[in-house]
C-alpha cells in the first residue's frame, strides 16, 4: 500500500515536469560514466561464464549490462496452457535439449551445471517415432536407417577432407557423393533428411558447410557423448544460469554490478578503452568490454560501433548465418496422438519442410497428462508462419493433424503459442549455422577483438557453434583472456597464446589447414583426432 503510493507520487511528479525521468537503475548524474574495469555486455551463458571467469581470476571490478529484466538470454521459458488445478506449465521457448550427453571421460560443462542444480530432464529417444504422410500413418522409418548409413560415410568423407585440407563443400554434395541422393519429389525422404539436418542446422544442406557442419556434430555429440536429453523442470532451463550467477553475484539480481533492463545502444572502442552509451543515457567505461550479442543482434545494426567495425569484421558478421528454428506448441484437452511415441515425423505432399516434427510432451518423464503437443519450423517455414496470423498457422496444424490421425475428432486446442525469434530484438533470430564458402578464417574474423573490445557467444564458437556448451566455453575463454592482460600473466594462459589481440585477417586466404588451430582458437580438433 505504502509502496504504491510512493510509487504513484513519483509517476505524479514524473508527469508534471517531463525532466523527471523513472529510472530502474541506479546511475550518475550530469552524464559522468560509470567506471568499471571489465563492462560484459549481455547476461546470457556466454556473459554469465565470462563474469565467473573473470571472477575465478580474482577480478571482481566488473559490470554486467542486459536489455532484458533477467538472466539467461536464449534460454527462455515461459508460462503455457494450464494444468488440471488450473496452474500453468511451463515450456521453454529457446534452448531445450541437453545435447551430448552420456560420454564417460568428457563432460559437457552444461550438463554438470544441470547435476549440480538437479535439473529436470528426460532421455529423448529420437528411434521413438511414427511416421505419417498426407493419408495418415504411413511406415518409411526404412528411410531413416538407410540416412543413417550414408552419414557414417559422410562423417569419414568430411573428416578425410578437413585433413587433406581439400575445399569445403555444401551438405548437399557432401551426402549425394556418400550416396544420400534424395529426389526432389519423395517427400518422405525429404522429410527425412529435414529432421536430420535441417532441424539441426536450422538451414537447408544446399546452405550449409559441409566439413564444419560434420565437425561440430562430432565435436559435440563424440566428445561429449550421443544422447540428447530434454529439459522440463519447472523453474525453466535458465534455472542453471541463474544459480551459476549467484555463485558469485552475491546479492543476486540485487547485486550491483549487474544491470537488468538496459538496452546498449552505442559502444565506442579504441586500444586503450571502451564507453557504452544506453538507451537511457546512462553510460559506462571500462578498460575491456566483451560482447556477447547474439549474431542476429550484429546483424541488425542495432548497436552502433564507434568508430565503425573494420571491414574485415563486418564481413564475417554478414557472411556467417543466424538461423530461425520455431517450437510451436498445443494444448488439446485430450491426447489423441499414441502416447507411448516421442516423435512423429510428417511429409507433406508438396513442401518440404512443412509443419514435420511433432513432439508429445505428454508422456511419462516429459508433463505427464499435459495433453501438450509441439511442432517444430525452421528457416523459410520459420519466417513465413512468423509472418502471417496464428489463427492462419493454427488452422495449417489442424489440418495436417487431421490428415496424420484421419480417424480422430481433433478439437481446437485449448492453448497455443508461436514464438516470434526474429521480432525479439535482444535476439533477431534463433542460433548460427555455419554456411557453405565459409573458411575457419573467416570465422576467426567474427571472434577477433576490436581494440579492447572483445567478442564471445555460441556464434564464436568453431567447434560448438549453435550450442548452448559454445556459449559456455567461450564466455570463459574471453573471461580467462581478458583477466590474463589485465593481470599481465599471459604468458602463462593457454601456452601463452592468450598474449595480446586475437587473430584476425585482413586478408583470406581460402582454406586453412587444421592443425593451425588449436584451443585458443576455439577448435580442440586437429588431425590427432580425425586420424583416431
Ligand atoms: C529456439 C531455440 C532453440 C535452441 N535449442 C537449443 C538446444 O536445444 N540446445 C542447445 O544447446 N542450444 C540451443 N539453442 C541455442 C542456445 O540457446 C544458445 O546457443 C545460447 O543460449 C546462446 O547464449 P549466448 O550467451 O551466446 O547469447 P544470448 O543468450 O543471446 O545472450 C546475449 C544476451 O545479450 C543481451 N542483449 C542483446 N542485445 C542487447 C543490447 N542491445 N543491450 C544489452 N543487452 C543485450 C540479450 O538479452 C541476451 O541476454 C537454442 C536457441 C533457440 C533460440
Ligand atoms: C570457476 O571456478 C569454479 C570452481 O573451480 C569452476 O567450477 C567453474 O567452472 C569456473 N568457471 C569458469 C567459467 O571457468
Ligand atoms: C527408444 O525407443 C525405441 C522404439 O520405441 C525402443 O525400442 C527403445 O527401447 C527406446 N529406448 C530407450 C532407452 O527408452
Ligand atoms: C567424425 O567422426 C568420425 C568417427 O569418429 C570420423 O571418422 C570423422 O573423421 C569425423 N569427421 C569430422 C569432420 O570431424
Ligand atoms: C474435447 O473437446 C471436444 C470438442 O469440444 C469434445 O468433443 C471432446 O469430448 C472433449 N474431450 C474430452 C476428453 O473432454
Ligand atoms: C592435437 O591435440 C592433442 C590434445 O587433444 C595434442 O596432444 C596434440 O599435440 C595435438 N596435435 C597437433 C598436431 O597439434
């Protein structure tokens, strides 16, 4: 009561003299910044794992600026639909799925985060599925195993390559020379080859690198193991980063030296500093900064550089893609669909790539008697159903429903939800892809800093690129760079290549041999590993 009448004076007084502004945050006055000696820009895995690196390096002088109003960035849930009692579920609109999971002697460092705050997962098992064509349940799982066996080929192909220093290739070519051939009008198999690619890659093969699309599957499902499980806890899956971020923001989100609700606007570097101006006008100074925008966020220009990024990082800013990958979900007040099934695969007679995943969430171990059901769209499907209306997309799902389960009476759901990735403008878009005529160079380009401006994010990543685990890896990596300068110990990280800039090119030179690249850049693989 008392608060809000507070609160209700200070809107009072904000109304009568216009230069009364409400600011959440606290700020200084007459336009004097901030002072910090590292500004992380951005509280998603990335910022979050930079902040902790920095912090296992003893340096605590560090500000961390978000636009949104919480921690977690592309991990994102939200309420959905409702429960029997009447309260919500909760589904995750963003990153989903523990991906490489069960290796024995490596550890995806997201899954010891998800141990360590028993985090709610469940094995998806990608052999449970049905699948079906415009007349209904249809058997051409066969397809799926002979897919299979041209990717072991393919696999081989892609690593001979990268070792022979051969030119990259798209996945089209890749998989046609491993005798994956589909022609253009079987759907089934266009269906087939969708939800293993391009579900992955949120792009189509004809897109994408060959060897660095292959490179980054290994990477992460080898090294880390081959399942993927998917996480339904209810607190969300950013639960993870959040509790991480407490370790060592010690009053929380009340912790001074993060900053919620502040959108960067400008960021002027040099190699002696770097000022972010935000959109409240509230600005900062720090002796490094690291941004960890998404790629879709530089893409857009939303953030304007001073002076203007270098050619040579524009260019991998605009070469490298970010991709759209769109989980829509159902409520029904029943489940019509066999509840012993996890996934169910759908061709459609004519477009490839419409409406062809659905997922039960209905099941044991997932929300049990949810009757909540997704469907998964990526790439041009992705930006078309984000287009045009829900009622018009909702009424497309209805109709391939009733064409999979002609037997059924299949209501209107009673809750539905399409994410919109590229209207979210602290995200324009969902995740990178690597795409065809795209050189490690080229990439090394979009990780390199600017001056004292530094950059991480799952799009920086060689090897983990898409990955909430790239993500991870590289927050710390820039994190352990940047202590190191400070410090002036670099010479002991990383066998002393943290030292000074990283790499970049003015110049490219097609393609680079592996074994140039080594962690510090980012790429653990190098021939010891293909040749194993
Ligand atoms: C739909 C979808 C499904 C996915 N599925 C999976 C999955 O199953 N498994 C998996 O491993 N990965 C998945 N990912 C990828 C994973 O979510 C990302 O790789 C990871 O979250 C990226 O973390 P980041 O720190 O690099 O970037 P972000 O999480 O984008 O963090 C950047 C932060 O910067 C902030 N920011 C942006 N602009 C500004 C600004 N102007 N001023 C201030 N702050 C700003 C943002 O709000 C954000 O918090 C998925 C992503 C999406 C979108
Ligand atoms: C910081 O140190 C802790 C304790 O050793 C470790 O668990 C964590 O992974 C480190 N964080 C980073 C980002 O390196
Ligand atoms: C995965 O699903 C297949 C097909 O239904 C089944 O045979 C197998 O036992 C399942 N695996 C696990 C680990 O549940
Ligand atoms: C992928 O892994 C397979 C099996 O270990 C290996 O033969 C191949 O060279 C690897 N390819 C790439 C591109 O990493
Ligand atoms: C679900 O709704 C439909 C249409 O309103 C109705 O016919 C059906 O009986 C309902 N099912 C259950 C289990 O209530
Ligand atoms: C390849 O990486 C391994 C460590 O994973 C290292 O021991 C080896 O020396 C590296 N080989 C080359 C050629 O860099």
């Amino acid at each position: 009561m008392h608060r809000s009448f507070i609160y209700s004076s200070l809107l009072a007084i904000a109304a009568l003299d216009p230069t009364v502004a409400l600011v959440a945050q606290p700020r200084t006055e007459d336009g004097v910044c901030t002072e910090t000696t590292v500004a992380i820009l951005g509280a998603g895995m990335a910022g979050i794992s930079a902040a902790q690196a920095l912090t296992n390096a003893s340096i605590h002088d560090f500000l961390i600026l978000e636009y949104r109003n919480a921690v977690g960035g592309r991990v994102w849930h939200t309420d959905f639909g409702e429960d029997e009692s009447g309260q919500p579920y909760v589904v995750e609109l963003g990153a989903n799925w523990l991906q490489g999971v069960g290796s024995k002697s490596s550890e995806n460092p997201v899954v010891t985060l998800a141990k360590k705050y028993g985090l709610k997962s469940t094995f998806s098992n990608s052999s449970s599925v049905l699948t079906y064509d415009e007349s209904g349940n249809s058997d051409y799982r066969d397809l799926l195993k002979i897919y299979g066996e041209a990717q072991k080929q393919a696999y081989k192909d892609a690593g001979q390559m990268l070792l022979d220093n051969v030119q990259d290739s798209n996945g089209r070519t890749g998989f046609s020379m491993a005798g994956w051939k589909p022609r253009k009008d079987d759907m089934k198999a266009q269906a087939v080859e969708w939800w293993n690619w391009d579900c992955e890659a949120a792009a189509t093969p004809e897109a994408s690198s060959f060897v660095f699309g292959v490179a980054a599957e290994n990477l992460t499902y080898n090294q880390f193991g081959g399942e993927d499980y998917m996480v339904t806890d209810p607190r969300g899956y950013s639960t993870i980063i959040e509790s991480e971020a407490s370790t060592f923001l010690h009053k929380g989100v009340r912790d001074r030296r993060l900053r919620l609700n502040t959108q960067v606007t400008d960021i002027e570097y040099s190699s002696n500093g770097v000022k972010i101006t935000n959109n409240d006008g509230s600005c900062v100074t720090a002796a490094y900064a690291l941004s960890t925008f998404s790629l879709g966020v530089l893409q857009n220009e939303v953030v304007q550089f001073h002076p203007p990024l270098p050619k040579w990082k524009e260019t991998a800013i605009h070469k490298f893609t970010m991709g759209t990958y769109t989980k829509i979900f159902l409520q029904f007040n029943e489940t019509f669909w066999p509840d012993d099934t996890q996934y169910f695969l759908y061709a459609s007679p004519t477009t490839r790539g419409y409406y062809p995943i659905f997922q039960s969430l209905s099941k044991k171990g997932f929300l049990p008697g949810s009757n909540i059901i997704f469907v998964t769209v990526v790439d041009e499907q992705a930006y078309r159903v984000e287009r045009q209306s829900d009622e018009q997309t909702k009424q497309e799902i209805l109709t391939v429903l009733r064409e999979m389960f002609p037997d059924k009476d299949i209501p209107e759901p009673t809750a539905f939800l399409v994410p919109r990735w590229n209207k979210v403008p602290w995200a324009y878009g969902s995740y990178s892809n690597w795409p065809v005529g795209t050189t490690l160079e080229m990439h090394q380009n979009l990780r390199a800093n600017v001056g004292r401006l530094w950059f991480a994010g799952e799009a920086t990543s060689a090897s983990y690129f898409g990955f909430l685990h790239g993500a991870w890896y590289e927050g710390q990596e820039a994190g352990e760079q940047i202590a190191a300068l400070l410090q002036d110990r670099c010479a002991s990280v990383y066998g002393g290549k943290a030292c000074g800039d990283r790499a970049h090119y003015d110049v490219l030179h097609g393609t680079t041999p592996i074994d140039a690249y080594t962690i510090i850049n980012g790429w653990p693989l190098n021939s010891t590993h293909l040749g194993s």
